[in-house]
C-alpha cells in the first residue's frame, strides 16, 4: 500500500475515535442524569447520543469497505497490525497506534454503557439479553 492508502485508513480511524469520544461524553452525561433521576434530561441524551452512534456506523463501514478493496495481502498486513504486529513504516506505526487508541476507546465505552444500560433496563439490559 502507498501512503496514500495509509493516511485514507488512519484518517477513518481518527473519525472513528472522534464519534466514540461523542458517544462517551453523552454516556457520561447520561449517567449524571440518572444520578439525579432527571428523567427529561436521560431521554434527551439518549435521543442525542444516536447522531454520534449512526455516524460511527458510517465510518466504520467506510473503513470495512475499504479494507475489502485492497489485495489479499494489504488486508493481511492490516490484520496483522490491528493484532498488534510490528509495524514496517511510519505510516504503518501511525495507523496502528490510531486503530489502538480507538479501540482502547470503544472498550470503555461498551464498559461504560453496559453499566448504565443495566441501570436504566436491569434485568431487561441490553447486555443480560445477549449473554
């Protein structure tokens, strides 16, 4: 892959860890609202964190579409990278720590929303659904 294609994939990246960094603040105001059992303020949110959810959807497909256009190699060499192997280049190190940092976000973001999911539904989470 050139540099080109490279900066195209980080760049989806950075949009992906920009939209969970939306998603998290609304979490963590929607937990705020809960505490306070602002019921108006809860629906609110819930209502505003599905613009920032629908758009990383957006990226997400746009990167997965993207990887699919490449050659079998370049897909194995982006595996092989989200999986944590040694980078080749500096536009392979920028792209893996990217795809790291979003992915250390979305982690605490499914953490963060598993919580407050079984707060507001219990036993009728989301989460205890698909266990």
């Amino acid at each position: 892959m050139n540099g080109s294609e490279w900066m195209d994939l980080t760049v989806l990246e950075r949009k992906k860890y920009n939209f969970l960094g939306e998603v998290e603040d609304l979490t963590h105001q929607l937990a705020q609202a809960l505490d306070r059992n602002d019921q108006v303020a809860a629906r609110m949110l819930l209502a505003m964190r599905q613009e920032p959810v629908l758009h990383l959807e957006e990226v997400d497909s746009a990167g997965k579409a993207r990887r699919e256009s490449l050659s079998g190699e370049d897909r194995e060499r982006i595996s092989a990278l989200l999986k944590g192997g040694e980078p080749h280049s500096n536009e392979e190190r920028v792209f893996q720590e990217q795809a790291q940092k979003a992915r250390r976000l979305l982690e605490r973001v499914v953490e963060l929303d598993r919580r407050v999911s079984f707060r507001m539904a219990g036993e009728n989470s989301f989460y205890k659904k698909n266990k």
